[in-house]
C-alpha cells in the first residue's frame, strides 16, 4: 500500500497538525507510526510522507562474562523464547537463539557455566513433529556425548509435555536433560523466563540424570518443580505453573533465587556412563479420547495405523459397541492401549464387565500412564520393534518412570 | 516573584478515573478495597528487557539498581489478568467510548486507528512491568476564558492504572487495571496560579461527563515545571487541588536556588573527585550505629562544595536531601556529608580524619556512605553523579510531590526508549459513525448557568451544585418534583453540617435521601424535620421508620386551634402592633409545636388568625 521500509522517518497528517515519527508496517489499512512521544498510531496511509531512511544502527558488541573454569551446559532452542530484545525504535521484539545474547539477557547464567547454543527449530510448539522430536533427540545426544554436563531444551510450552517425553524414551541421557520455556513473553519485565532460565541451568548441572520440565512451582517467583518429562502435563493454559505432575508430584525443586537443587528419592541419579540414542519412531499411532454416544465408525479413520491409544472413561472404558470393532483392529495387528481421561488414577479394567470384554479382545492396559505419554510411548515403541510381542512387553514395562508402581495418594 | 520574567513554562498531565462497570482489559469491577480484605498473596522479581541497541530505558535502569521483590495482594475482585496470568481481554469499548466524549469536549481529534502499548514501568505497580496505554484523540484546546493566550491540549491518552502501593515493596491489586484517561497540556501556563485554574477547568470537563470516578485519589495531577536556564521537571501524584499553585511556586524556586548554587560553584571552580576513597578503617571504633554496622564506607571528596550541601533549596530540602534521594536508589538509608558533621555519633576527630584521608581543603565537602559492599558502591557513584549534575544547574527528573508541597526526587524523566506494542490487544478502528455519534454532554459551568436561570437558585449555589458529587442526586430529586431549593440546601449545606456533627452521613445512602426529600414534598415531614430523619437513617432507622417519627404531630386544624389560642389570649398586643405581631407571635407558636411542623405553614395559619382579629371577625 505505502512504499514506506519499516524504520523510515516520515512526516503525517495526524490531528490538526503534522508531526513527525517512524513508519513501522501497514495494518489493516492503516499505517502504523511510531510518534516520538513513543506511541504508535495509525492513519490513513496517504496522510504520510518519506521524510529519510536512517541507516541502520549497528548494536554495540559489549563483552559478555564466560565462565571461565565452569561445567559447560548445551543450549538447544527449538523455538520457545528464553530471550528476547526489544527494538524501541520500532517496537519489534525479536527472540535470541544465539548463547551470546541470551546470556547477555540473562547475566545470571554465566555465573553457573560455560554455555554452547544450538538452534535446531524457530518454531510455534504446536506445529512440533515426530521428525523434529527425532532431530533433537539426535542433538542432544550429541551435545552429551560432546561434553555437556547437562541440556538444555528451550521450547513451547504448548507441547513441551510430549517433547520432553519422546526425548526421554529416544534418549538414555545419563545426565540432566531440561525442558524449560515461559509462559509469559520474555520481553516483559515479568517473565517467568529469567527464573525458569536460571533454575534450568542449575538442574542441568545438580538435577537428576534424565529427562525432566523445570517450571515454576507457583504464581510466585519462590522455585521451579522439576517434574520427570513422562509424568508432566500443562495444565493451564496462561498460569507460570501451568505444568503439573501426575502423582506422586514433582521429583524435585530448584529454590529461587538461591538456585539450590533439592530431588525426591526416585529422581534418577546422574550417571558417567555413555549415552544411548534410540531414535526410532513411527508416527502411525493416534490418541483418541472417547466421548459417550461416539460411533465406533471412527475407529474406522485409524485402521491403517500400527497403534491407538484410547483415553476412556474412568477405570478405561469405551461404549460396549466398540468392543467388536477394537477385537478386529486387534486382530488386524493395531496395537490398542487404554487409558483414562480423568488423567489421575490408573486404568483397571478387570472390574466391569466392559473393561473385562477389552482385555479379553487383546487391549493393554495403560497403567497410570499420560495420554499423551502412552502415544508417544507407543510410536517410540512400534518404531524401534515390529514384534508384537516385544511390543507389547516395552509397552507394559516401566522404561522411564512413565507410570507408578504403586498409586500413592491423591492427584 | 515575577514568574513571568523568570520564564516559567509549565503544563499539566491530569490522570482520572473512568467510572466503568468493568476494567480496561478484563471484566473485573472497578472497586477499590480495604486491603484488609485481601485474599491471597504472590511475589514476584522484574526486570528491564534489554533493547535492540542493548539500551535500558534510563527510568528504568534506576529502578533497577536494587534487587527488588514486589508483593501483591489479591481479592475476590481480582483476576489473573491482574496477576499477569492471563493475556489481556478486549479493550474496554465503554472506556473508549468514554474517552472519546472526553476528546470530543475538549475539540480534540480521534486517532484513525487507536494502538495499545505497553511502557515500561518497573517500579512494581505493574504486575507486568509495564502499563498498557493508548493515544486516544489530539490537538483540542484550552478556551481563552480560562488561559489568557489559551492553550492546547496536545494529547488524550487511555491507559491502565497501577497498583495501589500498600507499603514498601507491597501493592494491592484492586486498583490495577480500572480505566483512566491521561490528558495532556501544551506548556502555556506562565504563572502558579494559572497552573492551578487550568487544573480545575480538566478536572470540570471531565466531570461533565458524569463517568468518572469521584473522591480522593481518583484524580491525580501530574506538572511539567520549567524555568528559563533550568530544565523540565515532572512532579507526579499532586492529589490536592489546591496544593497545586504551591507545588509550582516551589519548585520555581528550587530551580531558582540550583542555577545560583551552579553559578557559585563555577566561580570557586568546583569538581568532583573521580577518585572514591575506603574510609571503613576510620570508622574502626565509632559510636556512630549506621557506621558501626557497615560493611564499607567510601568517601567521596567534592571540591569547592563546602557549605553548599547543607544550603536549603525549598522548604525542608537541601542540596543533601537531593544527593541522599539519588543514593536511596542503590538501597541504602542515606548519607553523611562534612557540611553537617560532627553528628550522628560523629565525632570531631573522625571528622578530621576523614577530611585528611581525603585531602579535603577547607572548602571542599566530603560526602560518605555505608552500607553492603555492592549498595555502597552503587551508592557513592550516584553521590558523585549527583553533585557532578549540580556544576550543570537543574537535572531533568521525575519528582514526586511530599505533603508540604516540596518534592524528591524519583527518577529520570523516561524517554520513548521504554514503549513498545501490546500485541496481545487488537488496534481499534475509530470509525466516522462512533465519533460523531456520541452525544457531547453539556459542561458543567454550562449547567450552573442554566440552574441559575431555570430553577431561580442563587448563582453561587448552582454551581457548588453542578460541581457536587452529589449533582446527579440533585437531578433526580429535582425530576421528582422536590422544591429545588430545599433538594440544594440539604445536599449541599445539612449533610455537611451533619458531618460536622459527628453523624456517620456516609451510611445515608441516595434512596435515603430521594426518600426524605419526597416526603417532604408530600407533607408528610416538614422541611425543618430534614436533618433530624436523616440522623436517625444514619443511625440505623429504616427511612419509613424515621419519617414517621418526625413526622408532624399536629394537624392542620390542631395547628388552627393552637394559633386561635395564642392569637386570644394576646389579642391586645395583636391590636397594638397589627400586623407585626405576625413575627413575635411565629416564636411562641413554633416553640409550641417543636420543629415539627413547616414554618411556613405556621406562618400562614397564623398571619390568617391576625388578619381575623383586625378585621373584626376574631369578635
């Protein structure tokens, strides 16, 4: 519409008057200027003219503190913002991949290690994939077997919950692997992202030694939880400590601002011995949350599919009406796995009769498995075995804490 | 003083209020609470966001000299908007529409496409560490009746209000978020006065439109204050009206005392050392307590400032008070300077060691501080930043006012570098149709005019009346057909007079009132009854309750009986004085029936018992 360059100094009709500002963009239909006063408005476009094109300011290059002598920590970036920068001129906010610039953001971090970057991803978690989950599992087995004394991961937090457990069954890490991001932006003096930064990168040197989310705990910047990357889901869709545990809680915290690392006894200890990289998956497996009166009919959709984790009702039920189609995927050779979508509580479907009839057709129960845990579980499962019965002995296994032996108490 | 001469310049930022159901970016109510009633707490740390060029916005740098742990308290009335939890909602139409009538009093014009931006405001009164704040409407003006030469009103700006600080570091929630508009002034007032008449005409436009919020801190003033050779100072948070003209007067004379300070201090050809001394080992055996504690004191020599630091600037402020404000910021409680020692626990030898340690010459002054290491350090540079801004004269700074009307300082002015886009809120297209057709509500200097004229009141009590809170009571009163007069003087003069009366009026609601005033108008209390419902309302008795128990005791033809009586038994003295026994006679029938029967209907039943008598018929 305008041939204006965002920057330009232009001269606009506004008011009663001319006044000078900064062209930013065009949005619908108006013209967007930064006045000097630093307010942005919009006016006609034709209510502004090209005043200059002012040459392009180079940041200043300020040293910024290493280290020195300190473990070194792997940054891997997949798009959730840990940094950001804000150009006053035109209000832009641009998010920082580069470990210079988000150590420059957060000074803090250099206190505790050396830091190397790796930007694999820019982009929005929900548009995540089994081939990127892939491509970061391969990375931060890479930045471990090159010396990093933990990792990293900066992601969405829309579904850091399944990456953070697709990387915990594909990565026998040995050492901390962080999942951390912000639920509000990091360019607000607010952000829960210099906290969930710095109590990150404390886990990743005293955490435990596998795959975990360090959130905040609370609405209040007092500590982090370190929940184990299988147990974890959001659970609110804007709060700071939207990312809860299943029971029994969070396997540790990170104190704020003293960043001292406490574990409950089940976190995984650290270990020296190699990492493991099993990156296998397939991506022919579906959840499906069952909803009273749902056509079996659907089951139709997945019947080329290797696997299909069911979130039933309560104890892990479906319509009685779904039994005699899931007994032909069965036999077709689709693993079904059950689990409840009351998300708390453990499947057992030895008590109705329904429950009876799934397990008699061949459906595995989920234990107190996530959903979500038991989908990614299961690609990662069918992508590293076409054994059905070896299928079915990893899905019943234990492999990552993704389900409890014994339900302790409560949510 | 000749303000004019001296060059003052000065303008006016006036932060209201809107009177909205809801807030301007979730659906909270607009209520502010007793922090007693809080429900819940959380804690939070802020920081500045680095810009592209790697620059702090300087306001914020200063705020950021500390490590600071905000608290916010949270009610029932709160959200997670509030605790910037929740994206913002859709900004508030009622308060834009609000706005925009604002604007369109004052001739301004909208802005085509209307943009929120967060500023940055890293104080704690943000959640979020920002305000969100619009450019509304621009250009309207300030009539030449109220500003000779008139004035501009340069910009109308719709943004968010901050939280209510409790205490130190800890703010209540309730108030972030309510709606108000920030209008601006060109800088055309050339005397303290005119600052002050300019500030109550933004203050009755904005009352005309009957949705703002009324009462103490819903209105807050801020003045941009220059002198020629000085430089632009915003005091903030004047909630006084009348405290405005004084605000100014001294802060002309604060510039006046920093320019003759600066102009002394060149002649002795003054400096500030770069060098920074530990001074902790002089301190070693003091009985001073603030330096017994410290971990480190550093000293400071300011060359040729010897008496200068304690010479006053306006009242109760020195140049010390303005270098320890700057020092506060690092955290620590204040600082000593060789201009007010020996004291505190300061001996004179200490004193002369100190001036040794710092090859202090008899007219240079050595400033010192203590504290941590880190806030020391901070605290002693932004001593020698103070005294080095005093060799330039007046600094430009955000000040804010203390309750004689002299201020201290807060922090730089903030610059552009601190505003950047809220993009969780949609820019509003202000389209022809909005603008033109909301309704300009009439002013109210316009309506204490017409009061005057159509309801006959004195012009004096129409416009107390126009400018009352209690104005849109007076409306429905009077809609209701209650005698203007009697509506007015119980409004403006009997609850003010009940109030003086220790009578708890705040417990009197409207109805209440309406209530009274009707059955007055009814006859079924007498006007001179008025003040003695209303204190038995305020008392807790139900308005039905309490007119009946004013209510007359004595009937029309009781009062007829009564006035036949005394008019009998003086008929004498009626004859002897004619119709001036009207007047005599009124005191001893009143006294009679005690107040609770209209005067002017004794007046009238007796006037036609003295007629009776003269005329014979009384015979």
């Amino acid at each position: 519409m305008t041939s204006l360059t965002s920057g330009d100094r232009v001269r606009c009709l506004a008011g009663a008057k001319e006044r000078e500002g900064t062209y930013i963009t065009d949005r619908d239909g108006m013209a967007v200027v930064k006045l000097d006063s630093g307010y942005n408005i919009g006016i006609h476009p034709g209510s502004c003219a090209f005043l200059s094109r002012p040459e392009a300011v180079i940041a200043p290059d300020r040293g910024i503190p290493e280290g020195e002598g300190l473990p070194l920590l792997s940054i891997v970036s997949t798009g959730g913002t840990i940094a950001s920068r804000i150009d006053y001129r035109t209000g832009a906010v641009t998010s920082q991949f580069d470990a210079r610039d988000i150590l420059r953001a957060i000074p803090g971090l250099a206190g505790i290690g050396r830091f190397r970057a790796k930007q694999l991803s820019t982009i929005l978690s929900e548009n995540m994939t089994p081939g990127i989950w892939r491509e970061l599992a391969r990375a931060v087995y890479g930045e471990i077997r090159e010396g990093a004394a933990g990792v990293i991961v900066t992601h969405g937090t829309d579904t850091m919950g399944y990456s953070a457990a697709a990387i915990a069954f594909m990565v026998d890490a040995g050492v901390p692997v962080i999942f951390t991001g912000s639920q509000r932006s990091a360019d607000r003096p607010s952000s829960d992202n210099v906290m969930n930064a710095l109590c990150s990168a404390s886990a990743a040197l005293s955490g435990p030694g596998e795959v975990v989310v360090v959130m905040h705990d609370s609405p209040s910047d007092d500590r982090c939880a370190i929940h184990r990357g299988t147990r974890v889901r959001k659970m609110h869709s804007s709060r700071r400590d939207a990312f809860r545990s299943s029971a029994p809680g969070p396997i540790g915290y990170v104190e704020y601002p003293s960043l001292k690392v406490s574990l409950m006894g089940d976190a995984r200890p650290r270990s020296d011995r190699e990492p493991a990289l099993a990156d296998g998956l397939d991506d022919r497996c579906a959840l499906l949350t069952f909803v009273p009166g749902l056509s079996p009919d659907i089951l139709r959709a997945f019947e080329d599919y290797h696997g299909l984790v069911l979130a039933g009702s309560g104890l892990g039920h479906v319509s009685s009406s779904w039994i005699a189609p899931l007994a032909a995927m069965v036999e077709e050779g689709t693993m079904v796995v059950m689990t409840t979508q009351c998300l708390h509580g453990r499947v057992c479907d030895r008590v109705y009769d329904t429950g009876r009839d799934l397990l008699r057709v061949g459906v595995i129960e989920g234990e107190d498995m996530l959903p979500e845990t038991a989908l990614v579980k299961m690609m990662w499962v069918l992508g590293n075995t076409r054994d059905p019965g070896e299928a079915r002995d990893l899905m019943r296994a234990n492999l990552r804490g993704e389900y409890t032996g014994r339900s302790i108490d409560g949510f | 003083m000749d303000f004019k001469a001296l060059g003052l310049r000065a303008g006016i930022e006036i932060h209201q209020q809107l009177d909205t159901s809801g807030k301007l970016f979730c659906r909270c109510p607009t209520r502010v609470r007793p922090t007693a009633e809080h429900e819940g707490e959380f804690f939070r740390y802020l920081r500045a966001t680095e810009s592209e060029l790697g620059e702090i916005d300087e306001a914020a740098r200063e705020e950021m000299k500390q490590s600071r742990r905000f608290t916010y308290y949270t009610y029932d009335t709160t959200c997670l908007v509030e605790n910037d939890e929740e994206p913002p909602g859709p900004l508030n139409q009622e308060a834009l529409d609000i706005s925009l009538t604002i604007g369109k009093l004052f001739g301004m014009t909208p802005i085509p496409q209307v943009n929120t931006m967060r500023k940055l405001v890293i104080d704690g009164s943000n959640t979020s560490g920002f305000q969100r704040t619009a450019l509304v409407a621009v250009d309207g003006w300030l009539p030449e009746g109220v500003l000779e030469g008139g004035g501009e009103i340069e910009t109308l700006c719709l943004e968010e209000e901050a939280a209510q600080r409790v205490e130190g570091d800890c703010f209540s929630l309730d108030r972030l978020g309510i709606p108000l508009v920030e209008i601006t002034t060109s800088p055309a007032m050339k005397t303290p006065e005119e600052v002050q008449k300019v500030a109550e005409y933004l203050g009755m436009v904005l009352r005309s439109t009957g949705r703002v919020k009324r009462g103490l801190g819903t209105i807050r003033q801020d003045v941009n204050i220059s002198i020629r050779d000085g430089a632009r100072v915003e005091i903030k948070g004047v909630q006084e009206l009348d405290l405005i003209a004084e605000v100014v007067r001294r802060e002309v004379q604060r510039q006046q005392s920093l320019l003759a300070i600066r102009d002394e201090l060149r002649k002795r050809a003054a400096s500030v050392d770069p060098e920074i001394i530990d001074v902790t080992g002089i301190f070693a055996g003091t009985k001073s307590g603030i330096l017994k504690q410290a971990e480190l004191i550093l000293a400071v020599r300011l060359r040729g400032f010897g008496g200068i630091l304690g010479r006053e600037i306006q009242p109760g402020r020195r140049l010390g008070s303005e270098i320890s404000d700057y020092a506060k910021k690092c955290g620590v409680g204040g600082i000593f300077h060789t201009d007010e020692l020996p004291a505190y626990g300061i001996t004179a030898g200490e004193v002369e060691r100190l001036r040794t340690a710092a090859a202090a010459a008899p007219d240079d002054c050595v400033a010192i501080v203590a504290d941590t290491g880190p806030r020391t350090e901070c605290a002693v540079r932004q001593i020698a930043r103070r005294a080095g801004l005093a060799l330039d004269g007046v600094p430009e700074e955000t000040r804010k006012m203390l309750p004689d009307g002299s201020t201290a300082y807060m922090r730089p002015l903030p610059g552009a570098a601190r505003m950047y886009p809220e993009t969780d809120v949609v820019p509003e297209l202000i389209l022809d149709a909005r603008w033109e057709g909301l309704p300009t509500p009439e002013l109210l200097s316009a309506r204490a005019d017409r009061y005057a004229l159509e309801l006959g009141l004195d012009p004096s009590i129409a416009r107390q009346l126009a400018y009352s809170e209690r104005l849109p009571l007076f409306d429905q009163a009077v809609a209701g057909k209650v005698s203007p007069g009697i509506a007015a003087r119980t409004l403006l003069s009997t609850l003010k007079e009940l109030a003086r009366d220790q009578v708890p009026v705040e417990r009197i609601g409207d109805d209440d009132i309406i209530a009274t005033l009707r059955a007055v108008e009814e006859g079924r209390a007498a006007k001179e009854a008025i003040p003695g419902i209303l204190q038995r309302i305020a008392g807790g008795v139900p308005p039905d309750k309490a007119i009946a128990e004013c209510a007359p005791t004595i009937s029309r033809a009781d009062l007829l009986i009564l006035a036949r009586r005394i008019v009998g038994e003086r008929t004498a003295f009626v004859r002897e004085r004619g119709k001036g026994a009207l007047g005599p006679l009124m005191g001893v029938l009143m006294a009679e029936v005690r107040g609770s029967v209209d005067g002017k209907l004794v007046s009238s039943v007796l006037r036609e018992e003295i007629d009776r008598l003269l005329s014979g018929e009384g015979l």
